[in-house]
C-alpha cells in the first residue's frame, strides 16, 4: 500500500498521518521529519538543508531523492509506505513515478488534504512542536504543558525556524508555485482522493477513513 499525503502546509498531514499508518500497518515516512532529525544531529546533509529550510525554500530535488530512496530500502517499507511531504514538485513525482514502474510498483492513493489559506496561517503559526516525538500541539487548539516537557517522549516541545511568519508566507508561496500543480498532476492520473482538511483532527480522520475504503 503506497499512500501519499498532499496539501499545503499546516493542513495537518503529520496528524492524520498516525491514524492512518496504524490503519495500515505501513510506516510514515516525513521528509520535513527526516530533514529536521539531520539538522539536530548536524549531519552533512542536515547541514545543507538548513538554510533552505530555515525560509521556507525547498530543499533540492536531488537530495530529497536520495534520501527518499534510501528511506525506502529499509525492510520496514517493504509492505509499503505512507509518504507526507515527498513529492513535492513536478520532477519529483515524475522520478518517483519512474522508479515505482522500475520495482513494479505503483501508488495506491494520492489524499490531498484542503484547508483555506487564512485558517493555515493561524494553524501554523501558533504551532509548537516536539523534537522527540514530532507530535504537534497549537497554543490555541491544543496548549502545550506550561513546562514545554512533552507528556509522550519528556523531550522539549519548541517552535520551528519556518513556523514564523515570514517564512510561513514564503511556504505558502513555494507550495502554490510547485507543489498545486501535482494535484492536476495526480488528478489525470486518477489517483487524487480530495478531503476537507478545516474540520476537527478526528472528523477530518473519519472523511480520510472514508474516503480510502
Ligand atoms: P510543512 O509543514 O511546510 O509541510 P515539512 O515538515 O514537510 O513542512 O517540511 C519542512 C521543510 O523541509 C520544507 O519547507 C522544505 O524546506 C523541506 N522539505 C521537506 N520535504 C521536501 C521535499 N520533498 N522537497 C524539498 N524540500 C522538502
Ligand atoms: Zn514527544
């Protein structure tokens, strides 16, 4: 089962993103994740990601696509996967594409999540996040502890570089930009499964639910 989750920052990919790989039993594979335990960890490619991400820029392709490969030989991808944030742009789905047809393999569901442009501000910028577990709390919707010590990990719950509001502009501007089209893309290709991502997490998880059976 390969499941790729699309949509615009803050539309809430990384909650949904639980429900469903315990669903279907198939690991969540976030590049925005893996870029992020780079940069704690100062890896080479963490390093070279930083500046990218720290405004909202995107990351090369070709660095995505290795890492994205490399994530995918792993024994626990076998059965398959459920990508968010991957691909991102045009090149990118079509080299995935590429090397899905070379395994013989193809993509199952495309679940583009939609949300208002306004309501992704508000949601991104009161966003705070765990640097253990990456689970994701908001200041209004969902406070975290006062002592910012995650109750699931004990790690420190922080706000990202990209969650400000400069770069959260930016973010929205490089989705339009490259990432919309793949929904056309995807679309031809009669993949795209289109749910209202502006209700509650778990309403917005029964349309999803819905949606895929
Ligand atoms: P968002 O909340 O914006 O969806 P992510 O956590 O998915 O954020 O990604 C954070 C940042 O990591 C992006 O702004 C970008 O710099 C980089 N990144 C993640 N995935 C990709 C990708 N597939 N291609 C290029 N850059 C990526
Ligand atoms: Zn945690």
């Amino acid at each position: 089962m390969i499941i790729v989750l699309l949509g615009p920052p803050g539309t809430g990919k990384g909650t949904q993103a639980t429900a469903i790989k315990e669903r279907y039993g198939i690991p969540h594979v976030s590049t925005g994740d893996i870029l992020r335990a780079n940069l704690a960890q100062g890896t080479p490619l963490g390093l070279e990601a930083k500046a990218y991400m720290e405004k909202g820029e995107l990351v090369p392709d070709a660095l995505i696509l290795d890492l994205v490969a490399d994530r995918l030989t792993l024994p626990d991808c076998q059965k398959g996967v459920l990508l968010d944030g991957f691909p991102r742009t045009l090149a990118q789905a079509e080299a995935f594409d590429r090397a899905l047809v070379a395994q013989k393999k193809a993509i199952d569901h495309v679940l583009f999540l939609s949300v208002p442009e306004d309501a992704l501000t508000r949601r991104l910028a009161g966003r705070r996040v765990c640097r253990g577990c990456a689970a994701t709390y908001h200041v209004d919707f969902n406070p975290p502890p006062a002592s910012l010590v995650c109750p699931g990990c004990q790690g420190e719950i922080y706000q990202r570089a990209d969650d400000s509001q400069e770069a959260i502009r930016n973010r929205l501007k490089v989705y339009n930009d490259l990432t919309d089209p793949l929904i056309g893309y995807y679309r031809e290709k009669a993949y795209l499964r289109e749910v209202d991502g502006s209700e509650s997490p778990a309403r917005v998880a029964e349309a999803i639910a819905r949606s895929l059976s």
